[in-house]
C-alpha cells in the first residue's frame, strides 16, 4: 500500500501543498517550483529513515559521537521537465546520489485505457548504475503510472535489477499506485498526498493541473 505523507496532516506540508493547489497561487511560477522542491526535500527525509544505514564514529573538538549515516546514496531519477525541481529537492538530502534523466511524454489529447494504460514517448535516457542498489524515481504526478511502467521497463533492459524501486510522488492517484506496487518487483509508492480519481484524459482530479506547465510554461 502506498505510504502517504500528508496522512498525518502536517500543517507545514499541508501549506505548501495548498498553494501549488490553488487556482490563483499556483500561477507564481517562482514558488511553485520552489514549493515542489521543498517537498522533495520533506520526502527525501521520510524515505531516508527507510534506508540502510550505518553507525559510524565521528570525532569533535572536545569528545567523540557516534552518528547514524546512510551506508551508500540511493540512485535517483526523475522524467523532465516536471520532474527536475522535485528532484532538486531530493538532492538536498541525497548529497552524493547518481542520477537519471528520462525524456518521456505523454500523446496529447489521448485518455487512458481501461487498464489505465496510456501511449508514453520515451524520447531520451541518461542511466547510472543501479544493480542492487536503491532507487528513488521522482515523479511528481503520478497519473496512470504509465511513464514508470515504460521508464521501469528501460531500465531493466540493461539486465540490472534496484534492490528497491521507490517512487515518489507529490501528487498521485491511488488506483495507479496500486498498481504499480502490484507490477513492479520491490516497488514502494510513497506520495506527498494522494487523490482518488481520474478524468477522461488522465488527469489527476481535483490534483493541481499540468506540473510541467506551471513549473516552466505552456508547450508549443
């Protein structure tokens, strides 16, 4: 099952997660991005205390300690363009991590299918090493999860295998988490907030609108 974060109703998360939201706030570019990377921030925290880890000895100026540390970066991924201010924020906790990029689109005008499956053009693929490693792919809406079924599928075909595959959402359907943890071999969905519908053409309901759009404008 899907781990939501704003379950617990954290008025901090909850807040900026009411501006990106907002009809009318949402249209300052500037702090939708910086919201959405300040929640990849809040995510990458939480799934930190999932990781492996490590104690380790650090000495201060007058003593020593003993710290818990990650024992190695998860790798991480994301699609653009929507994707790169979440990632941003998962950076700034995941200091040393690898990265993927994914160039993916979605056709225009054409809804799901029955199955929840949609026609995902995946353009462009920069890979790093993942084999028996943890993997974060940063999605901030997670629709029909068709992009991560097709991004997924990529990365497998190098005949490499995460030892975790965690995706994280700001926004995501239920119905599409469900069925990418059913699918996907070691998948875990974790979501900043979660809504439980769809509309005709795959979108998010009442979710935010076009994350891309809003981060960095209309396509041409």
């Amino acid at each position: 099952m899907a781990k939501v974060i704003d379950q617990s109703h954290n008025p901090a998360l909850g807040q900026l997660l009411k501006e990106m939201r907002s009809r009318e706030e949402q249209k300052d570019r500037h702090r939708f991005r910086r919201n959405m990377k300040l929640i990849g921030t809040l995510m990458a925290y939480e799934i930190a205390a999932s990781l492996p880890s490590v104690d380790t000895r650090v000495e201060t100026p007058l003593g020593h300690r003993s710290v818990r540390v990650l024992r190695q970066p998860p790798v991480l991924g994301t699609a653009l363009r929507a994707g790169v201010p979440f990632l941003d924020g998962m950076l700034e906790v995941f200091r040393d991590s690898d990265v993927m990029f994914f160039g993916a689109s979605r056709e225009e005008g054409v809804g799901p299918d029955a199955s929840l499956s949609m026609k995902i053009a995946l353009s462009y693929q920069a890979l790093s090493p993942c084999e028996g490693r943890e993997l974060i792919f940063a999605d901030p809406m997670i629709a029909t999860g068709s992009t991560i079924f097709d991004i997924h599928a990529a990365i497998t075909a190098q005949k490499v295998r995460p030892s975790r595959f965690i995706v994280a959402g700001l926004v995501g359907f239920l119905g599409a988490a469900e069925r990418l943890e059913a699918k996907i071999p070691a998948c875990e969905v974790w979501l900043a907030t979660a809504d439980d519908a769809l509309d005709a053409r795959g979108y998010i309901v009442p979710g935010l609108g076009d994350a891309g759009d809003l981060c960095y404008g209309a396509k041409a």
